[in-house]
C-alpha cells in the first residue's frame, strides 16, 4: 500500500526538487551578479570555501558580514524599542521631556558604542534609502492620522501660516546667515547665498508634534492642536521642495549668475511641484477608495492596498519631480475617511498600528544615524556660525509667528490669543527631518558640508532638549490652573460633573464652521463620492452582532462583580460618623482615580503611541448600564421610585430609571422607525435577553 | 433637506429669545440651524429621541440627565426657544454683563447663580430643593467605574453630604451647594467658547 502512493506521488514529487533547484541556480546568480558590498560575500564565502582544498570542513564558523546590516539594523530598532518601554514605565517621563530625547539618546549611545569600538557602521543612510524607503512612513502616518474636519475648518489658517511660516523662515534665516558670513572676522566668507539659503531652508523644517504629548494633559484648545498638526504636516514638504529647488539652483548656476528670470522659473515651480504632488496624492487615494470597495471577500489584503497605493503616489509623483511629500499625504488625507468605512474592523486595526510601527522604525533608524554621526570625527565647530545660527532661528521663528497670526486673526472667528502664539513659537522643536536633510547635502556642491551638518545637529539638540523639556512646565504656567491642590470630596465630584454636563451640552451645540463650504462639499460627498468609494449594504450585522458579544461577555462580568461585592454588603452607615483624614484621603484617591474620564472631543495625537484603551472601555460600561436601565425598566414594567431598594441586586448597573414605562416603549418605536443602530440593537437585545416580557409589547 | 436660507426672519420670536439669553444674532442662527438639524422630521420642537440621536451623548455617563434637562417640568417637546435658554446658561459671562446690573431686570440666564442652579438640577431629581443622599449616592454610582464597591460609594456619598450639609438635615440645599463651591471659578468651567 505504501508502495502504491509512492507510485501515485512520484510525478509531483520531480516538481518539488525542480523548484529548489531553479531557486538555488537564481540566487547564485543573483549573488554572482551583484555588486553591493554586502552582497558580495556570499560569493566571498563560495569562493574561500571552493578555494582551499586542504581546509576541513569545520564545525563551528562565524560569518559576520554576511548579516551585518539586516543584524546591526535590527539591534537597533530593537535598543530603541527597549529604551521606550523602559521610558514608558515611569509614567511620569513621558510628561517631562518629549519621546524625541529619548531617542536622541539611544541613538548617542549607539553612535559612542561604534566610535569607541571602531567599528565601520553599515552604510544604512544614503540618499536614496532616505527619499525611498525612510521618508514615505514617516510622512504617510501623519498625513492619516489627521483629524480632517478640524483640518479643513482651518486650512486657510494651516496654509497661511504653515506654507508662508516655513519661506519666511527659511529665506530670514538664510539671508540673515548670508550677511553675518560676510564678515571676515569669522572666516566664513566662502559661503555663498545660495549655501545659506539652503541651509536656511533645511534647518527651518520643524517637527512640531514631537512635543504635543507633553503638554497634551494641559487641555490645549482644539485650534491650537490643527495649527501645531497643520504646520508638521506640511513643513517637510515644502522644505523637501526648497531643498530641492535649490539644490537645482547651486547645480545650475556655480558662479552666481542667477538671472531674475531663473527665480522667477524658481517661483513657480515651487508652486508646480507642490500643487502637482497634491493633484497626485487625490488622485490615488480615490483609486485606493474605490478598490477597497470590492475586498470584502479578501481582507487579509486590504492593509496591503492601502499602503501600496500611498507608497505609489509618492513614487510617481516622484518620478515627475513633483513633490511626493505632499503627494503622500493627500492620498493619506483623501482616502482615510472612505477607506475607514470600507475595510474590516481587523484591517483597519493592522493598518493603524502598522503605519506607527512603519514610521517608529523610520524615525528611529534617522535617530541613531544622528547620533552615529554627532560621536565622530567629522564635526567642524565654528562659534560664530553656531550661535548666531541658533540666534536667528528663534528670533525668525517669533517674527513668522506673531506677524503671521496677527494677520490671520483678523480673518478668524476665534482668534490665538497671545498665549497661544507663544506655544506655537515655542514648539519650534527640530527633528530627523533637518538632520537628515543636512547629512545628504552634496559634498561637492558644499566643501563645507561639516559645517552644516555640526550647526545643525547643535541646533537640534538644543531645541528638542531645552525646549523639549521646558514646554511642559511653561504651558502649565501659563495655563494658570487652581492652586488648590486639596480639593474636599465635594469639590471633585462637582468639578467633574460640570466637566461632563459642559462636554454633553458641547457635544449638544455639534459642531460650529464655515457652513457654506463644508455643507456643499458633504452634498456633493454624498451624491457622488460615497455612491462611486462606499461599499453597498455595508454589513449592519457585523456592527450588531460585535455589539452582542461584547455586551454579553461584559454583562456576565459586571454581574459576576456585582454579585460578589453586594455580597459583602454591610449595614448601611447611619447619621454622621467622624472619619479620620486618612479615611478622607483614601475616599478622595478612590474618587480620583475610579470616575470617569471627559470625553475628549477626539484631538489627542501621540506620535508615537496609539490612544490607549481605556476610553473604550469606558464607553462601553455606560452604552452598557444604559441598555440595562432599558431592559429593566421594560422587565419591571415599573418605574425605579426613589430611596426604594429596587429589589435588583443591579442597582448599580442603571442609569437613568425612566419615569414612565410609556415613554420607553415609545421610544423603542421610533427607534425603529428612524432606524437608529443603538436603539436598534436595544431592541434586539430585549428580544434576546428577555423573551418572554414583552409579549404584551405592540412592538 | 428645508430650505437653505438662513434668514434670521424665519427664527420664531427671534427679538424676544435674544433679550432673554442674550446670544448675539450670529450665534443665535447658529443654534437655530442646529436646532433644525437635530430635529429629524421638521416637527419644529425637538423630543428626547432626537436628543439621543447625538451619539456622544450615549457615552456620557450624565447623558440621561443631560438630555432631561432640556425638558423642564415633564414636558415631552421643547422648541427652539427652550433650547436657547437651555444653552444660554452656558454662554460665557463677558465682564460687561456683570457690570450693567440693572436691578429690575432679572438675572441673566448666563450668572454664576443660573449656572449653578442648572448644575443643582441635575442631581436634584425629584425637585425638592435639596439632594438627598441617595440622589447623590445616584450620581456617584453614574460617574464612577464599576470596580468601586458599593461599599465605597455608599461611604463617599455620605462623606459628601456631610462636607456640605450645615444645618444637619443630611441633605444639601442649594444654598448649601453654592457654598461648597464658592472657590470655583464656575464661570469658566460652565461656559462653553464657541456659544458667544
């Protein structure tokens, strides 16, 4: 019988060995082929081991430059990874000093280790891996995540003040530097203007959101948040766009014999590139859209399209020599909301998490190049350059600021007040973006390339560490709360139920904006661009039975906890009883910490860190003891009266006790007849949970 | 969807609603454009099932209450201009309003003392003018997580009464309530920016 299924095997057992061969022919000649240093040896280790005919054939064998780049890479990511859980531990870090010092350090420490062991380090940054391959993640994650409607509220604001911040800076800061390097007392006359220009316009390329989480608990207002987002979002694109514009600049003309007509080209390429990048990213996010209509049945690949298309739109925008930055990120912007809708609950969960691992590993790799770089021989320290380096980039950046948004308060509703420019102004914190900008800087266009790579590196690491770690303190300053540290028990209670009443009556008053514009725009979404990008019949089903499940598993346990505690029911205490202060204070910590968070109104963004769970969790305990007040109620068919045991154990577990068992079945009614998914589920539910109660029910 | 012109002519009583609450004509189209979108079937009044319609309010543990309170003595319906004056309790005090006090009109609906009595109304349920120590036992259970024993809360919630209660009758008055809260800037933390 054996012998009978090897026959029957034997054709299809040659194809198996066919494979393996054909795949070990291509990779030699892949190696053979190539010409990378790291891929050259393998062929190395097939000749030494073809080579030698005395040599045995040895047990143990070390090869270390067959993995050194993948291996030393990986170390890394791995030692950053370390470095931030260690960081997150102590919960009060990350409020002191932004993530961004954190890996400036370990990226030091890396950088000391290669220096002091003399170690080549794996040629990991060039310029093409930095505008391929690093870059896109970076750039793609904070275009998704962010929050659009208050994006658009404020993009004539954002444009404003992050489109002319970001030229005004690099061009201030550039001719400033022009005119101090032609004093000869600093032996920097050698720097033309269109090296100080550049310059300028590297160093002015801020990385604003690195500092949000620091000053996040502060309760910035939301303006403030789009204008700090907004100007990230849009900063590395236009400096990437200058940089480039000017680099083409120094290629073309050595010998300055600039025409007028050259900058007027300058101009409005500029203005090509950047509207061009932006036509493109559109473009590809609506096709992105559109294809993920049709994945229901495969979600497994839907994270994949996404990325893929976003990863396209930068390429071809690329290729054009347009500005892929930008592209990227209005393919992120445009395809969020409909791809949100399309792909599964999995998908959409992968796709986030992946982007933030997708950029964390960027950002990371950037890093400790920097700090590769900073421990190293190749620094030239110039004192005048530096300081004064230093000097205009504050001072250009508090000019762009309140001139900027003084004039835009003119036009806003709700203008900054002088607080909030100063936050802005103060969150000018450099990042990877100008370091690494600074590091693929042309060495024969630039002799003096050390030069610019030092001021920049002194220039980041002051900002992110003096910066970085004084905004927390300032904003709380400046965000003058109650000193009133002890607050009585009453206090507290009362200051979080005002702060819920304000977030519902807030959430009562929906949103306030340019109607015209965004109700145009929804009715031209909702006739068109939904109908072609939307999915048909999206699966209610799923949302009902997700909902299900999550109830019952939650009910199961919130009654197993009530049984238990109501167990340990005690006599309840009469009249007044002394409690000694530590019984206060414990009762003022039980209160702090146990009641429930303010709804943020959804503008909190990490970079590094997705929102952790704890919001949902919330959310459901109350969506929960909601449902419980309506399925008791409906069970009871009588109203809770007040200081009357109601004889359920679940007390606790109700809301609201709805005065009057008519209005509750009302309500359930026209739940059904406006089709509202929650009161559709309350009903179904009710089906579930109680069978045989509402046979009087007309419903 | 209705008509799209956004006459301040079509707001009923408009003149009279603006005396009252004081909100200036833009914020008050503002409303009334709300008004018009929360209220699904253009009945011209809104009723609970449109206020629940607001999704943020199911996850807001006060949000029953919250919903509640816009319908004032059991009504079932209110219009746009009970609305309003719900909301006007939260337009930000302007620091002329405090000083125009002219003593025969009545008080403003945006006062510290409004605010207040608006916050005393969500605990005091049954509308006696005090909260019992079981309607603050009820808010508690509403505000806190389920890990908190009963115990717990039942202790808080007489710790609580207690702190605020002067002339022992185991309830708070609201004479009693604004006292407790004195040291609060309530004008700020009750006024939202935007109801200008």
């Amino acid at each position: 019988m054996g012998l009978e299924m090897f026959e029957a095997f034997s054709p299809w057992n040659v194809l198996p060995w066919l494979v393996v061969l054909a795949c070990c022919e291509a990779s030699s000649g892949v190696n053979t082929s190539s010409n990378s240093s790291a891929l050259q040896t393998p062929n190395a280790w097939f000749a030494a081991s073809s080579s030698d005919p005395d040599e045995r054939i040895s047990v143990f064998e070390l090869d270390y430059d067959y993995v050194q780049i993948p291996y030393e890479v990986t170390l890394w990511i791995l030692l950053a990874s370390l470095a931030k859980i260690g960081f997150h531990l102590y919960h009060r870090l990350p409020h002191l000093m932004p993530e961004s010092c954190l890996l400036i350090l370990v990226g030091a420490l890396v950088g000391s280790i290669i220096f002091g062991t003399h170690h080549q380090s794996p040629p990991v940054m060039d310029s093409s891996i930095y505008f391929l391959y690093l870059l896109p993640p970076i750039v793609l994650e904070s275009g998704y995540f962010m929050p659009t409607r208050p994006f658009f509220e404020n993009i004539g604001s954002i444009l404003w003040w992050g489109g002319l911040g970001a030229l005004i800076n690099a061009f201030g800061i550039g001719l400033s530097l022009y005119f101090i390097c032609q004093i000869k007392a600093f032996g920097l006359s050698d720097m033309h203007l269109l090296q100080n220009l550049l310059f300028g316009s590297l160093i002015s390329a801020v990385d604003p959101v690195a500092v949000l989480a620091v000053f996040e608990e502060a309760r910035v207002n939301e303006q403030l948040y789009m204008m700090i987002f907004g100007e990230a979002l849009l900063n590395d694109g236009i400096s990437v766009v200058l940089y480039n514009i000017l680099i083409a600049f120094t290629k073309m003309h050595k010998f300055e014999d600039i025409e007028p007509v050259d900058i007027l080209a300058g101009c409005a390429r500029f203005i090509i590139v950047g509207c061009g990048g932006v036509f493109f990213g559109i473009i590809f996010g609506f096709i992105s859209a559109f294809i993920t209509r049709f994945t229901q049945n495969i979600s497994a690949i839907e994270p994949l399209i996404v990325f893929m298309f976003s990863y396209l739109s930068y390429l071809a925008a690329e290729t054009l020599y347009l500005s892929g930055i930008l592209a990227i990120t209005a393919c992120a912007v445009t395809m969020k909301k409909y791809v949100e809708e399309n792909v599964s609950q999995t998908s959409y969960t992968t796709i986030k998490y992946f982007m933030k691992m997708l950029s964390s590993v960027s950002e990371t790799l950037i890093f400790i190049f920097m700090g590769v770089s900073t421990i190293g021989k190749n620094h030239e320290w110039n004192w005048a350059f530096i300081c004064f380096t230093l000097v205009f980039c504050q001072i250009w950046r508090a000019i762009s600021v309140f001139v900027l948004f003084y004039v835009s308060n003119q036009f806003r509703t709700f203008p900054f007040s002088i607080k909030d420019q100063f936050i802005i102004f103060y969150s000018g914190v450099r990042g990877a973006g100008s370091f690494s900008l600074a590091f693929l800087l042309p060495l024969s266009l630039f002799p003096r390339k050390k030069l610019f790579v030092t001021a920049t590196l002194v220039v980041i690491y002051f900002t992110v560490f003096f910066q970085g770690i004084t905004i927390g303190p300032l904003v709380r300053y400046l965000d003058v709360r109650k000193t009133n540290k002890k607050e009585s028990i009453n206090e507290e209670l009362h200051i979080r139920l005002m702060d819920h009443l304000k977030a519902g009556i807030e959430d009562v008053c929906g949103q306030w904006s340019h109607y015209q514009i965004r109700d145009k725009f929804k009715k031209f979404d909702h006739q068109y661009l939904r109908k072609i990008l939307i999915r048909k019949n999206l699966p209610k089903s799923s949302i009902v039975s997700l909902y299900k499940k999550l109830e019952m598993k939650q009910a199961i346990e919130m009654v197993e906890t009530g049984i238990l505690t109501s167990a340990a029911f005690s006599a309840r205490v009469q009249g007044t009883k002394r409690l000694s202060p530590e019984d206060v204070e414990s009762m003022r910590d039980i209160l702090t910490h146990n009641m429930y968070q303010v709804r943020q109104r959804n503008l909190s963004y990490n970079k590094y860190n997705l929102k952790p769970q704890t919001s949902e969790k919330q959310a459901k305990e109350i969506l929960i003891r909601r449902q419980n007040t309506l399925r008791e109620s409906m069970r009871k068919g009588h109203s809770l009266p007040w200081g009357k045991q109601a004889g359920t154990k679940n007390i606790r577990y109700l809301s609201f006790p709805y005065s009057n068992p008519q209005t509750a079945r009302r309500d359930l009614r026209a739940a059904e007849s406006t089709g509202n998914w929650m009161r559709l589920i309350s009903v179904f539910l009710q089906r579930i949970w109680v069978p045989g109660s509402i046979a009087q029910d007309p419903c | 969807m209705g008509s799209r012109s956004s006459h301040a002519a079509l707001i009923p009583d408009a003149d009279h609603i603006r005396r009252e609450t004081g909100f200036s004509q833009a914020s008050l189209l503002r409303l009334y454009h709300r008004f018009r979108a929360l209220d699904r079937n253009q009945k011209g009044y809104l009723s609970r099932v449109d206020l629940q319609q607001i999704g943020a309010l199911a996850v807001n543990p006060l949000g029953d209450r919250i919903i509640d309170s816009f319908f004032p003595d059991g009504s079932q319906r209110v219009d746009f201009s009970g609305f309003a004056r719900v909301l006007a309790h939260f337009r930000p005090v302007d620091e002329e309003d405090s000083r125009i006090q002219d003593l025969k009109q009545p008080e403003p609906l945006n006062s510290r003392m409004n605010k207040l009595r608006f916050a005393f109304q969500l605990y005091d349920l049954d509308r006696d003018g005090k909260i019992s120590r079981n309607e603050m036992l009820q808010v508690l259970r509403l505000m806190v997580g389920v890990q908190v024993t009963e115990e717990q809360l039942e202790s808080i919630a007489d710790r609580t009464v207690q702190e605020a209660d002067e002339d022992g009758d185991g309830a708070v008055s609201f004479l009693e309530f604004t006292k407790s809260l004195e040291k609060m800037n309530i004008e700020q933390k009750m006024s939202i920016r935007i109801l200008k």
